[in-house]
C-alpha cells in the first residue's frame, strides 16, 4: 500500500510547494519562474506516469507476458513482416529494462521469421503488452519485388500472461500428446544435435505449443506447459468475457480475423490504430520501438473508457 501511496503523497507535496513558491515570485523574475515551470513540467510527466497505472485494472496486469507473432498469408513478405514487428518489441521492451527470452523460433524459407514465442520479463508487461493482440498490416514498396510494386503483409500477434504454477488450471495428462524433435535454426552444442525440442497438442481445445529454445527436453518441457497453461487461463478468461458482452450487448473480443494496426511505408508514412484512431506519421520511429508507448496508452484509456460505458 505504501508503494501505491507514497508517489502521490509526494507529487501532492511538490505542487503544494510549487503553489506556494508562485505566490512569492514576481512577476520580473523571469528566471525564477522559468525553473518554477521547469519543475512544474517534470512533476506532470510524474503525474501522467502514475495516471497511467490506474488503467492498468486487469487481475494480471501486472504480470510477464508472453508474446508470439506469426505470419500470414503472403509467404516471404510475411515473415520479413514477422521479423520487423520483433524487433519492434524487442527494441521497445530492452528501452523499459525488460528481459527477454526466446522460448520458440522458426525462420521463414527465404527470408525472415515464420513464427517466433517470446516471454517478455518486466513490470507490467502484459498489461502493456496486451494491446497488440490482434492482426498487423503493412504496406509497402517490396524489397523482394524486382518491379517495385506495393504489397500488402498481415502478421498475428498473440499476448498472453505468464500464469504462475500455481494457478488453479488443470490440466489432464492423457489430455496432452507431447512429441519431440531435433531443434531447427542456430543453435550451440547439443540443441540441434539431439531431440532436445518439444511440441505439446491439448487434444481437447487444439492448441498447440512449442519450445525449442533449451538443450534440456525437460527444460524445453516445463516452458511449453507455462504457455500452454497460460493460454488455456486466456481462453477461460475470454469466455467470460464473452458472457459479460452479451449481457451488456458489447463486443470486446479480439481475434485473429480482427485487424488492429496499420503500417504504411509507401506511398506515405502512417501508423494507424483501427480500435482507438490513434495515427501518426513517425512510422519509422514505431517500427524502432520508440514511439509505440502512445498506442499503448491510447488502447489502455479506450478500453477503461468502453468499461465505464458498461
């Protein structure tokens, strides 16, 4: 509580003293009101930062994410779409601090990624994260065209929290059909030598995970049971979403067929967000990781605004 407390406390205490040093300066002391405003701008960024975390009302917010993207139709301008948005996030994530950890990896035959399953360790990553749920489009001239034409790319990305093991989410065995397999792609002594990799099909709901990323099979194992259990708390949670929707005849669900985002490169720059109309013409600087916290934020407000509506 004193965590959650405190940083106000402080920031009520800063523009109290802000407000009462105003009252003193006059008004020829341009140099003195110049670092009462200075401090005035610090303290709002300090404030935004805390407002911030009141959007973030969801029970695992606070938890890690794990995050895969996949490629769509399109074949190698897909999977060179795929490697742009990861590094996109690995960019925006290594900016906050966070760790990252590649539980899953396949390149694509030509060029880029086909899939990837990253688990992103930090504060609040999942509550952040959880905005980009949904399809990304690009648009842009193809460096694999040789006539220069534009083309249309569409990749999935999936955000899920990491569940501790803990959690009440049962999985049975004879659920479960766990096969293994050589590692593909780079990899040190013993990854790729050995069946060392483990993919993992829930019979029941059809999902399936894998992960390729440890020498150990045992290793490799535990982690696809953290995105599997993770994934199946997700279905859980979505379903009563769904019921919440119908009762208050909203639709908030998020899915592959959904588009989210787009990405045009040519025959302007923009990034538009389709759920908030969030847009902005620094595409570069969003494909770098460094101006995606705006989307983000613009995601958190609209979707805390549809559940006031409610």
């Amino acid at each position: 509580m004193k965590g959650v407390l405190e940083p106000w406390q402080a920031a009520a205490k800063d523009l109290q003293t802000l407000e009462e040093l105003a009252g003193l300066v006059e008004a020829s002391d341009a140099a003195t009101r110049a670092d009462l405003q200075a401090h005035l701008g610090t303290l709002t960024r300090q404030l935004q930062a805390l407002e911030l975390k009141t959007l973030f009302r969801g029970e695992h917010d606070d938890h890690n994410a794990i995050l895969s993207i996949a490629a769509g139709a399109g074949g190698t301008e897909s999977c060179d779409w795929v490697a742009m948005l990861l590094r996109m996030y690995q960019r925006w994530a290594q900016g906050k601090g966070f760790e990252i950890q590649t539980l899953d990896y396949l390149a694509g035959e030509e060029a880029g990624v086909k899939n990837v399953t990253l688990l992103i360790k930090g504060s609040y990553a999942y509550g952040q994260l959880k905005s980009e749920r949904g399809v990304h489009r690009l648009v842009r001239i193809s460096p694999f065209d040789s006539n220069k034409r534009r083309h249309t790319s569409f990749a999935a990305v999936d955000v899920v929290a990491e569940i501790t093991d803990d959690l009440a989410v049962h999985i049975e065995e004879k659920d479960l059909r766990i096969d293994v397999f050589r590692s593909s792609g780079a990899g040190g002594q013993s990854v790729n030598t050995t069946d060392s990799a483990v993919r993992i099909t829930h019979l029941p709901t059809g999902l399936v995970v894998q992960c390729q990323n440890e020498r150990s099979q045992l290793k490799n194992k535990a982690q696809g049971m953290k995105v599997l259990r993770a994934r199946l708390y997700e279905i859980e949670q979505e379903k009563r979403e769904q019921e919440l929707a119908k009762e208050y005849k909203a639709k908030q669900k998020i899915e592959w067929g959904s588009q989210i985002r787009s990405y045009v490169l040519h025959p302007y720059q923009m990034v538009k967000d389709h759920r908030t109309d969030m847009e902005t013409g620094k595409a570069q600087q969003v494909l770098d990781g460094e101006a995606l916290d705006p989307f983000i934020e613009a995601y958190l407000r609209w979707r805390a605004a549809e559940a006031g509506a409610r």
